[in-house]
C-alpha cells in the first residue's frame, strides 16, 4: 500500500510517500481503507521534532491519528458486522487525551473496533474526517463552557476546523461572537459562519476592539486555540469570574501558569484540555448528527492528495489554511 512517511525529523520535504506492507488488524482492531485523513497542526510540530518527550514518535513513521473510509477487514475479536461500514475514528494509536497520533497517512489505516463511529451517508469522508477530533472536541468545549443568550464570546484562532464549529455553536445559542484570527480571507470567513465582530490579531491595538466589542467588560467566555502570547492576552480579557478555556497552541504554545494565577486571582475558570470531563464519542455523534441535518457546516478549506502531503504541513505552518486541512484520496 501507499503511505507516507516521515524518515527524519526536519521540514515539510521530510515527508516521502513510498510503499509500506498492508497493516493487519489485531484481534481487537479493524483496518481500514482511507478515504480522507486529517492533518493536524500537531503532526507538523512533531514532524519538526518538537514533544518527543510527551509523544514517542522515532522517524520513520506514518503520521495521522484520524481518518474516515471504510472497514475492509475485522480482527478475530471485533464485530464482523464493521465490514463494508462507513466510518471514522482515531487511528489505533492515537486518542483523546493520550496516544500518538500516528498510521493516518496512507491507504490502509488501523483502528480499534470499540473507536469506530459510523458515518451516515448523507456526510462526506471529507466532513468526517474533520470531525474526528474537531467534532467531539467543540461540543465538549461549547457544552462546557455553559454559554447562554447574551453572553460575549471571544474565540481565537477561530478560522481553524475547531473555531469555525464554535462560531457557529456559539452564534446558535444566541451568544455575541467575536472571532480572533489573521488576515481577510479568515476573518470574512469567520462573518460568513456568524461572528458578530472580527478582529486581526496580527495588528496592533486588537485587544481594544475585543473589549469595545464587548462593552468594556470583556467577554464572559474564551475559546482560546492561539495559545502562547495571543492567549495570554486573550486571558487577560476575560471578565472577571467569566470562564476560560484553552485548547490549541496554533502560535506555539499553551499560556504559561503566570498568566493563569492571574486570571484565577479575578475568579476567571481556567479549564484546560485534560480538566474537559466528558464522553467524547458521545460528543461526536452529537456533531456528526447536527452535520448530516445540515444545522452545522465543516469547513475543509483544503484538501491534498497523500504524494502532497508536504504540501499540507507547509500550507499549515504558513498559517494559510483555512478550517480542517485533509488527505484525501
């Protein structure tokens, strides 16, 4: 089969599509034939070499922890009844919480049977694709966060695959979105989904126009998937006993422990990614359903064959992609 992978650690020219032997399923797991694979901000930075003391990757290695396709073969222990199913989930490897996201990128990818989530047909591979991890993670962000109409709802990096879902959450609930990003195609594209304001992040004076936006008090809740200085001064912002909630680290790191006393010492709700108590399957079928009604969009903003694959971790790291970026087939 054809997969890709990383045979070092370094840029995007590191990834190399070849031919690798078919995976067999464990007893327990079931392989499938990738349709459409996601491509994370997080494959890029471990491609890079960064986190290899939270995440044992060694090249070389198949990137990717979550596809959608189909089951063409069952392990002795799993339901047989999975063959010939559309499907999405994270790879065997990968996992909400934990795991390595590794094995996505190619033709033929592993999952345990009891991660499977059935695809409905009126959604894509592509939308469930991007819903694998993006899905669960903003119902259980938006549902978390207890918004209510009227709030003021801050969301950074809200032109990526998990801040377009949580416009459009937020916006439903009947909240006042303002949508942090960078640059005009994302900003438009983050109107488009419902944001009441939105603003640059890459100019000068944006946390004025947030509070402005606001009425001065600044908004009752933060989606923050910037991280590093961006969400710390997203932070910063929140009103006093509002509730933050950090997710990403799309500018490279996750807001320091100073900047979170801080916010504490005013009341704020810090909750970060492993404080999110929740059935995340649950979570996805939740998305998934709202999808195949027609009530949610998925923004694919860009899709690459598995020979591009460099191409997507570049369009990534350019900070150019809009929405989920995939590998499709």
């Amino acid at each position: 089969m054809r997969a890709v992978q990383a045979r070092e650690f370094g840029g995007p020219e590191v990834l190399v599509l070849g031919d690798l032997p078919q995976p067999e399923p464990a007893p327990e797991e079931v392989r499938i034939e990738v349709a459409a694979a996601d491509v994370m901000f997080l494959d890029t930075r471990l491609r890079s070499g960064w986190g290899t003391d939270y995440f044992p990757v060694r090249p070389p290695y198949v990137p990717g922890g979550a596809i959608a396709g189909i089951v063409r073969e069952a392990g002795a222990a799993a339901d047989p009844s999975w063959v010939g199913r559309r499907v999405m989930s994270v790879t065997t490897a990968s996992g909400i919480g934990g795991g390595v996201p590794v094995g996505g990128y190619a033709e033929q990818a592993l999952a345990k049977a009891d991660t499977l989530i059935e695809v409905p047909e009126q959604v894509s591979f592509e939308q469930a694709a991007a819903l694998v991890h993006d899905g669960r993670m903003a119902v259980a962000l938006f549902e978390r966060a207890e918004v209510h109409p009227g709030d003021h709802v801050l969301i950074t990096a809200a032109a990526g695959g998990l801040g377009t879902l949580l416009i459009q959450f937020a916006h439903q609930a009947g909240a006042t979105v303002v949508a942090a990003a960078r640059g005009r195609a994302k900003l438009d594209l983050t109107t488009r989904l419902g944001a009441d304001v939105a603003v640059d992040y890459s100019e000068t004076g944006w946390p004025d126009r947030v509070l402005a936006a606001t009425g001065g008090a600044g908004p009752r809740i933060v989606w923050d998937g910037a991280g590093g200085a961006l969400g710390e001064t997203a932070l910063g912002l929140v009103a006093d006993a509002g509730r933050f909630l950090g997710y990403g680290a799309a500018a490279g790191e996750f807001v320091t422990t100073t900047g979170v006393e801080r916010a504490k010492a005013r009341g704020v709700d810090v909750i970060g990614l492993h404080d999110l108590d929740a059935d995340f399957d649950a979570a996805a079928r939740r998305a998934l359903a709202q999808v195949a009604a027609g009530t949610i969009e998925v923004v694919v903003g860009q899709s690459f064959p598995l020979e591009q694959a460099h191409e997507a971790h570049s369009a990534i790291e350019a900070r150019a992609a809009l929405g989920r970026t995939l590998l499709v087939r």
